[in-house]
C-alpha cells in the first residue's frame, strides 16, 4: 500500500496533473482534448497522463483512433483514507487555551501577586 500511495502523492504533487485530473471530472475525454486545454506539446501531456495513469488515478483506453481517459473514482480512497488518520486528533483552539493559561496564571486571592 506504501508504494501506492507513494505513486497517488507523487502524481498529485505536480500542478498540471491536478489541472488534467479537474478536466476529467467533468467528463472522459480524448487525449488530444486534454492537450488543447494546456500549452505544453501533445507528448508533454502524454506523459503527465501515463503517470496519472500508472498512479491508478485515470485508466485510458482506445475508441477507435482516439485514445480516451477517464478519472477512476476510487482512485484516491486510500490517499484518503490515511489523511483521515490525521484528522482523529483535536484541532488546537488557541482562544480557549489562551483563557485556560489566563486562568491558571492569574492570582489567587490568597496568594503574594508575581513579580
């Protein structure tokens, strides 16, 4: 699984990929369109969609003389899925811990004040 989601954040980490796969949400769609929606050449997206494709993230397939991709849809369960592992911890409320440290430092009626 380590090597997989290594594939998936890999793929992710570049800007043009994530713009291919925004395209794709939308619908499938021909690699010549993917193309045109970019200025870089035809290999150049070529390449961007073989790595997609390798991460699982969209398959392709030929329809005649065109070659066609699609977004898998569960493609990114298992990235997800370890994101999620991080989000079992609390979020830090700062004000609240603020008022907490406020309460805690402050003197007490029957204490010397500090300082």
């Amino acid at each position: 699984m380590t090597r997989d989601l290594d594939l998936v954040f890999s793929a992710l980490a570049d800007p043009t990929r994530r713009r291919i796969l925004t395209l794709l949400l939308e619908d499938d769609m021909a690699v010549t369109d993917v193309a045109a929606a970019f200025d870089i050449s035809l290999a150049g997206v070529s390449k961007h969609l073989a790595i997609l494709a390798q991460a699982g993230l969209i398959s392709q397939e030929k329809r005649g003389r065109l070659r066609w991709c699609q977004l898998e849809p569960d493609a990114l369960r298992a990235a997800s899925v370890w994101m999620q592992g991080f989000g079992q911890f609390e979020p830090v409320h700062l004000d609240a811990f603020e008022r907490f440290l406020a309460v805690e430092l402050a003197p007490k009626p029957d204490e010397p004040e500090r300082g």
